[in-house]
C-alpha cells in the first residue's frame, strides 16, 4: 500500500489486518507532555464500559485488539503508539477513536504535530496526517470504522479545551474529580461505568458539561452568557408553530450545539449562519432519500442557537447559484417542502418561461442546471454579506458532495473573502474530488485560516453531537484571530 498525505476529513480503506497509529511531535524546552490513547465505540457511538478505555493507565484492552504501546525519543522527535489488530476487535465495536492529549501546556505550544498510520507490524507507512492547533488540551487525531463489512481510516483533528477526561467524558465514560497531586504528578481520569443512555434519543456528547472558559477579549462577538443563563437552548422565535415533534428535535439539538459551544469556550457567541446546498446530478440520491432535508432541519437548530431571529439565509447551486427564500424557524415544514430540490436540465427548453406547476418563490431547478460551479455560489453570499452588514460575523454552512473542478476560481474567492467577516465551514457529503477545499488549510499567504473542511461517508449516521462538534471545531478560534487581525 503507498502511503497517502491526508488533509482533515479525508478517508482511505485499510487494506491491512493491524495497524500502528504512531503520534509524533518535536521534544523541545515548554513542549508538554503529549499521550496518546484510544477508544472503542460500539453502534450507537459510545463505549460499553470503561474498559473501552485504552490509555497510559489501562494499556491493554481485555479483548487483546487494542495496545498502548508507548512513548520512545529518537532524535529530538518523541512518538507514542497505540496498536490496533482489527481481526481481534468484537463484533460490537464498529469505530477505534484515536486520541491524545497535552499535560503542562496546551497543543499551540507543540510543533510538528504528525499521525502516521502504519500497517504490517508497523513496517510501511498507509498514511500520514499532519495536525495543526492552538490551546487545545485534548485531540481527536483520526478514527478507524467500520463501512459495510470493511475498515477504513479517517483524519479528523478535532481538537478540545477539556483535556483527556473531557474527551473521555463525550463518549459516555464518567470522569470523577481528580484528587489533588502534587504538581509534577501526571493525573489521570478516574474511570466509573457510565450511565446507560436513553435508548430512544441521540446520546448526549457529555454526561456533565465542562464549565466555559472565558473567551479571549479581543473578538466582540464571543461574549459570555448572561448572568444565571445556562447553556441551554435559546428560545428562537418562530419555534413555537412548529410540529411538536420537530420542536422537540429542535431543543435537543440546540442544546447539543451549545455544549459544542462550551467546548470551545464560546459560550454565548452570536452569528449570523448561512446555508449553502449542492442541488448537482449527483446529489440526487440524497435529495431523494431525504438525506438533504434532514441535513436542513440539523442545521436550523445551530442557526437557532446562534441567532435568535428565527431567520436563516439560503442559497441553491450547480451550474449555476441561486438565492433560496430566507428559512424561517416558524415555516421550516412548508421551507423543506418547496425548496430542498436537486437541480435539472432540459435540452429543449426555450425562452425562460417557469416551470408549470411551481409555487411562488420556488426556484425553477431547470435553470441552476446539474454541474458543480462552487464559485458562483462563494461569489453570491460574499456579495450579500457586504451589502447586508451584520454586527455579528457571519458563518457560512456549505455542503457539497464534491466533484470540484473549478479550484483556481474557488480558490480566488476564498482568498480574497479572507478580510472580510465570514467563515466558511464546508462539508463533504461522502463523494470525493473536493480539491482545493480539501486542501485549504494548508495554503500559506492568508493572514487568518477562513475555511474548514470535513468529509463523511454517510452524513444521515454522524450523531447530532459528532456533527456539531465538527462543524464549530475551527469558526471560534477563527473569531479570535479575525478580531486580532482587524478583520471583525
């Protein structure tokens, strides 16, 4: 097998029966202690007990498939290894959540950052995964599941404020407090079984929410709640006219987007979200299974969540972008109903005349077409967030099933979106070719990082909690150093 360079939310089939996750980093004067550690997921995203804990305290699972191996120094490089035989993992364990974490310090302060992932006893190099972080204490370097009967490999780098417990905790095993050690004791989470979750709803990322950290000064809009205001879900206007069962998903999901939030310490953070829809041919089976649609109603609620006026701007694309009605909380049933729609194309189209049949403020699908042009719809939100400023920073929701072909012209925009209040946040829908999307991250010459990107194979079983986890993994960090740059 070649070895691939990965970007975040890229995937790859392993094709090997073991694997090594090696994490390096550079040893230095200030660098902390970094460990790495794994944890074995059943179907419903979350450990059995707490012996699906695999770390520097519990080293060996008792199913004999997953090994801490441990730290060696070689060369101003130190690594920590975890191993992972996959014909030894039990029928029950369908994701291996490889991670580590910094004690004395944070992952700003380590350079060098690399997963390498390493298969036939550790002999060939399948994949290597360089990471990228600022005061994170705990990481989320790449994960190993399982995809209709075969294992493969994805980078995610998601990084937490909340330190090994706090990763620990998000997947169902209860942390208790630390006792007190002295100072140049390493401390480790105290495990207990955790509570069994409510078998009818998403699990909840956390059992007990890591109090906020206060946000940096510099950026206005991450502002702390206020006073004697949990971090539960706003109360989004418009919300009250919905279907009571919707309704209730709602409240769910904000709540699991403001613990999200808290993770990143921006608790009580406002924006104004945008969404962005691939309606191109090859997202038609989505938009046919209800796929999109459900994609819709998840992120309504971090639109809720982060702007109380119940409104949330929206935009169609293929060949061609076209403005979607605004979607208002109160008329999300009727807002899917007309306007979640795979694009078209008619060879023997005249004039434009509308489509017979459609309803006022439908997009006639004919005439946005079936190819994928990212950059006319990149181009039309920039537009309409100049003419329409906001107080808060704006965040950009752009879904995509790849098949991106236009990447200078996509690239051009995104770099000159870079002084201005927007954060794009894309997520690939399980297809492949998202070029420069993909590789955005790493491209140098721009004063701040505007653009996530992550990939998922099939967005319909992320959990709720994983999905907003990664989808506000980056646009904090991001506010902070826009606010440093003079950008917000």
């Amino acid at each position: 097998m070649t070895a691939r360079f990965m970007s975040k939310g890229a995937n790859l089939p392993v094709d090997v029966p073991d694997v090594q996750v090696e994490l390096s980093w550079a040893e230095g004067v200030g660098v902390p202690d970094i460990d790495a550690s794994a944890l074995l997921l059943a179907q419903d995203g979350r450990v059995r007990d707490d012996g699906d804990f695999v770390f520097y305290n519990q080293p060996l699972h008792a199913s004999g498939a997953v090994r801490h191996i441990g730290k060696r120094s070689d060369a101003g490089v130190m690594t920590d290894t975890v191993q992972v035989d996959l014909r030894s993992l039990e029928r029950a364990i369908t994701r291996v959540v490889l991670c580590a974490s910094a004690d004395g310090g944070t992952f700003g302060q380590v350079t060098g950052l690399t997963l390498r992932l390493l298969g036939t006893g550790g002999r060939s190099e399948v994949a290597r995964f360089e990471m990228q972080a600022a005061r994170e204490t705990a990481f989320i370097a790449g994960e190993l599941y399982l995809r209709e009967g075969r294992w493969k490999f994805r980078a995610v780098g998601q990084g937490y404020d909340s330190g090994l417990a706090g990763v620990a905790r998000d997947f169902g095993i209860t942390v208790d407090a630390e006792p007190e050690v002295a100072a140049t004791s390493p401390s480790a989470p105290v495990l207990t079984p955790p509570a069994p979750a409510p078998p009818t709803l998403p699990p909840p990322v956390s059992s007990t929410p890591t109090p906020p950290v206060s946000p940096p000064a510099t950026p206005a809009a991450v502002v702390p709640p206020p006073a004697g205001r949990s971090f539960g879900p706003r109360t989004t206007k418009g919300e009250e006219r919905l279907p009571v069962d919707m309704r209730k998903r709602l409240s769910l999901r904000k709540e699991q987007v403001a613990v999200s939030l808290s993770k990143r310490g921006a608790l009580g953070l406002s924006a104004r979200v945008v969404l962005v829809l691939d309606a191109s041919g090859s997202m038609a089976f989505l938009y046919s299974r209800g796929v999109v649609a459900d994609v819709v109603e998840r992120m309504a609620a971090v639109a809720a969540q982060l702007d109380d006026d119940g409104e949330m701007q929206a935009w169609t694309f293929a060949s061609e972008a076209a403005r979607l009605p605004d979607l208002r909380l109160g008329e999300l049933p009727e807002w899917l109903r007309l306007h979640v729609r795979v694009g078209e194309i008619s060879l023997f189209r005249r004039g434009k005349k509308p489509r017979k049949g459609m309803e006022p403020g439908q997009v006639d699908m004919r005439s946005v077409g079936i190819q994928n042009e990212e950059q006319k719809a990149i181009a039309q939100v920039r537009s309409y967030v100049r003419e329409n400023p906001a107080p808060v920073p704006t965040l950009v929701l752009f879904f995509s099933d790849g098949g991106v072909h236009r990447d200078a012209a996509i690239e051009r925009e995104l770099r000159a979106a870079v002084e201005e209040p927007i954060f794009w946040q894309f997520v690939g829908l399980g297809q492949s070719d998202y070029g420069v999307l993909e590789r955005f991250d790493t491209l140098p010459g721009r004063r701040v990082d505007n653009v996530g990107f992550f990939a998922v194979d099939d967005v319909s079983t992320v959990p709720d909690q994983e999905l907003y986890d990664r989808l506000l993994s980056e646009f904090p960090s991001w506010i902070t150093a826009a606010g440093r740059a003079g950008i917000l």
